[in-house]
C-alpha cells in the first residue's frame, strides 16, 4: 500500500529496499512543495526562446548585476571535495557503479540522466546500486564468465546526477501527477543514503544538469533546504555541482553560484550540452550554422570564451570549476589510432589544466591515469583555486560569435549514423553506447539530430555543392539503414529497435519547429515498450 496520494505504475518489489513508504512520502513531500515552480520555470524557457527567435539578443542581466560585482565566496568545500582533478561518468547500472569507484579516479559522477536510458527497471536498480556502494556491501557476479567485482577498500567519492527539470518520472504520480524527475532521483538517493554518507565522513553530493538560469538554481537550493531539514541534517551539508551546459546559464554562472552559495561544489562545463544548446538557442538565426561536429572543437571562439569565463568566475567565488568530458575510448587492435586517441586526449586535459581549471571529466576507466598524469604535471597541489591568472573580459559578442568550419556530406552522413544507433541503444534500454571510439550519451546524440535539423531549416549547403532538405535526410537514412543490415545482419537488425529509431529521427530531424530534448518523445516509446 502506497502513501496517500502516491500511484506507482511501475513494478514494486516489496523486498527492495527503494521503494519504501517513507522514501515514497518523502519524495511525495518534494513534489507537492516544488513541482509547480518547475511548472513556471518550464514556460519560462519557452517565453525566453520564443523572444529569442523574435530577435532578442542573450546579454547579461541588468537585473543581476550587483551580485556580478560582489566580493561575496561561496561555503567552503568539504575535505574529500577539495582534490577532484579526475572524474569518472557514467550509468547507475550495478557493474559500471563498481568499476568507476574502483578506477583510480577522485570522483564517480553515478548519471541517471544522459548516460542512462530511463527504464523503470534502469532506476529503481541504480537507486539499488548506490545504495550498496554507500555501505560498501555491492558486489556484482556476471552471469556468463562468473567473473566477481567488488568494491576496493578506497574508493572514490561518489557524486550523483539526477535528471533535468524538463524530464518526468511517469512511474511515480503523486496525486494524480507525474513527479518530476530530478526530483525522483535525488529524492530516492538522498532518503536512502544523506545519512550514512555523512558517517562516512562525506556528504550527499550531486550533479545539476541543463539549468538555464539562476532560477531554476534557486529551486535546487530550496529543495535542498526542505530536504535536509527533512531528515535532521544541517544546511549546507548536501554540495551540488552545477554543469554549465547551455548557452543562457553561461550569462549567469555568478547568479547561479550565488543562489546555491551555501550548497555550491563550482561549476562544470559540459560542453556536448552546450553546443546542442547553441544549436537550439540559434535555432532562427540563418547566420549561426554549425559545422562538422568534428570540427567544433574548444579552439572554437565561443567555446574558448565560455571555459575560460568559467574558471574566472569560480576562481572569484573559491570553489572548483571542472574541465570537460574525454569521450575517448581504447581502441583495441591498431596501435596508432589508439595512441592518436590518447594523444587528444593529453591535449585537451593539457589546455584545460593550464587555463585553471581544477579537474577534468573522463568517461573511460582507462582514461583515468592518462588524465591524471597531465593533472598532476600541472596541478600540483589539490586545486587551483590560488592560481593567479590573468585578467579576461568575456563579453556577449564572444560567447554567441557564429563558429567556423566545413560543413560535408561525410558529416551529415556521420550524424544520421550517430543518431540512429544512439536512439536504437537508448530504446533498448541502454544510454552509454560506444561508438566510433567514442562514448556516446544523450548530448552527442543530440547533437547529431539537431545538426541536421538545423541543415533541413535553413535548407544548408555542403561541401559537394548540394543542399540539405528532408528528402535528402530519408535517403540518407535509408542508406545508413542498409549499411548497419550489411555490417550488423537481419538478425540483429530485426531483433533491435532500429525502425523505431530511424523513424523518431527522421520525424525529429525534419520537423517544422525544433523538439527541445529527443529523449521527451523517446521516453513514450520507452513507456509503450
């Protein structure tokens, strides 16, 4: 029997230790008290992109700007909190859990969102998972080579991201509602587990993903108050790192630092996110057309602009501002194109390192060491917090300048390919899906369908002269459907979900007006599978 009010539609296994009443009431309590300001701060998004498709520029605040200037720091950081110069992401699936805290890295960034797909069965057993990590009692045996993991006796400290405002859990409706999803997902983890963190002597430690604005920070900041009085713990115990990934909350890191002063761990760019954002944020313009996905990297004006701003402004504040996703993954076989790979790899943790930032984000265990070696070349104490660095006046011309570079058939082809197996993987269930030598989550999908999208609007031309239209995404598509049946077999084709990814990537990518997040129309496929 369920608390009042509270419906659940999923399965509930009355020997799992999730799904309690007072974890169900608990995050009940949440929703009653904070799903309506979500509600706001949705359509406010909508009226802010809708001003900016009329032709209203992104600036920063007037309204703000005192909190710009002040000399105000945010609460100081708790001692396993102060080194992070390497971060682990990754699903909340019992094996992947294991094997990022035992990888050597400072932090494992456990990601119910775009590294898990959101099955009912993905999040109720993550939720599981975590739970054992926080006690030290998971183990995990796998069922075909009898091979056991376990934790090690130091594992790294564990941070978690709940999933996004936009998102719903339609398993869990509270009074007749479903509950909001970020909601669930920290609700779940922080019931279960605030406590016995801080007898480890850590704490409840989270990732906030896709805040577009201090004001959806400010929501964060009071869930949290409501949620620690909730339980008896003091303010200021639960530490949130806020991923700087969308181009509106880049005019606001200050503002959005502010309002989680008492709660902030810093920021960090996420940088996959961002560049979709730009995507949709310039959805209108006609005269901001992304290139080759391959080609933005973070030499590009506006990228550098945005990490740059960032250090700078949690270098102010005193607390960490984290590095950007290596989505690098061995390669096994062909030495040079491994040491390639590891060689971009040192690169891009080298430019981060000397331009401040504190730690870095990688998404392979064996990443771990080579992004740790550059760190501590460079970064010899825990942090960077006392480095001096010198003066930078990013300003709004330098974070919206339109990037350049090549824009071709190959890379059209590359993103229909990218989507298309991405969205066929996240239907299955499964929402970290190796790719070309890359990990490739929700971001990187959505970059490739909105890429297109984008190409279909404002009617592209490529680098062979031709232009791109919705007739020519659909014999793209046909193509690449034709190539993963020759490599992959009819078997395997008929046994995946791939006519059901083409067809919500086709439906996506040739759309009158942009879908904001594919994973809001895959989420009803997930819900009828």
């Amino acid at each position: 029997m369920s608390p009042t009010g509270v419906t659940l539609r999923g399965p509930r296994d009355l020997d799992c230790p999730i799904l309690t009443d007072e974890a169900l009431a608990f995050v009940a309590d949440l929703a009653r008290r904070f799903t309506a300001r979500r509600d706001a701060l949705l359509e406010r998004r909508v009226a802010r992109q809708a001003a900016l498709d009329g032709g209203e520029a992104l600036d920063f605040l007037p309204e703000t700007a005192d909190v710009r200037a002040g000399d105000w720091t945010v609460a100081p950081l708790p001692a396993d909190l102060l080194d992070r110069r390497v971060e682990i992401t990754g699903p909340v699936d019992r094996k992947m859990v294991i094997n990022a805290l035992n990888s050597g890295a400072s932090v494992f960034m456990a990601d119910f969102e775009d590294a898990s797909a959101p099955t009912w069965a993905n999040m109720v057993e993550g939720q599981r998972a975590l739970r054992d990590a926080v006690r030290r009692t998971i183990d995990f045996t796998h069922p075909e080579t009898g091979k056991r993991y376990a934790l090690v006796d130091d594992p790294a400290t564990l941070m978690v991201r709940p999933r996004g405002w936009h998102l719903d859990e339609w398993h869990m409706q509270v009074d007749g509602r479903p509950v909001p999803a970020g909601l669930f997902d920290f609700g779940l983890f922080f019931w279960h587990n605030a406590r016995a963190l801080v007898n480890r002597d850590s704490g409840p430690y989270f990732y906030l993903p896709k805040l577009e604005s201090h004001l959806e920070a400010r929501l964060w900041n009071d869930v949290f108050l409501r949620a620690q009085a909730a339980v008896g713990l003091p303010a200021g115990t639960i530490k949130a790192t806020v991923l700087i990934e969308t181009l509106p909350a880049a005019f606001e890191m200050d503002e959005i630092l502010h309002e989680l002063r008492q709660h902030s761990a810093g920021l960090n760019c996420g940088r996959w996110d961002y560049i979709f954002s730009a995507l949709k944020t310039f959805r209108a313009d006609g005269g901001w057309i992304l290139p080759d996905r391959s080609a933005v990297g973070m030499t590009q004006p506006f990228m550098a602009a945005y990490t740059r701003r960032l250090v700078r402004v949690c270098h102010r504040r005193r607390v960490h501002a984290m590095g950007g996703m290596a989505a690098q993954i061995p390669i096994k076989g062909d030495p040079a194109a491994h040491e390639a790979a590891m060689a971009a790899v040192v690169a891009d943790k080298t430019r981060e390192a000397r331009e401040g930032h504190d730690g870095t984000w990688v998404a392979h265990p064996a990443l771990v060491p080579v992004a740790r070696a550059v760190f501590d070349r460079h970064m010899p104490g825990p942090n960077q917090l006392g480095r001096s660095l010198p003066a930078l006046d990013v300003t709004a011309a330098d974070l919206t300048a339109p990037p350049e570079g090549p824009r071709t058939v190959g890379g059209l082809r590359l993103n229909v390919r990218i989507g298309v197996q991405y969205i066929e993987a996240w239907l299955r269930g499964q929402g970290c899906v190796p790719l070309n030598h890359l990990m490739e989550d929700a971001a990187t999908a959505e970059i490739s369908r909105t890429q297109v999208w984008q190409q279909v609007k404002h009617r592209v031309t490529l680098d062979d002269g031709s232009v791109v239209d919705a007739g020519r995404v659909r014999r793209v598509l046909g193509e690449t459907l034709d190539t993963l049946r020759a490599e992959l077999g009819n078997a395997r084709m008929q046994a995946g979900r791939f006519d059901d990814a083409a067809r919500l990537f086709e439906a996506l990518a040739t759309a009158s007006t942009l879908t904001p997040f594919l994973t809001l129309p895959a989420y009803e496929y997930l819900l009828k599978r």
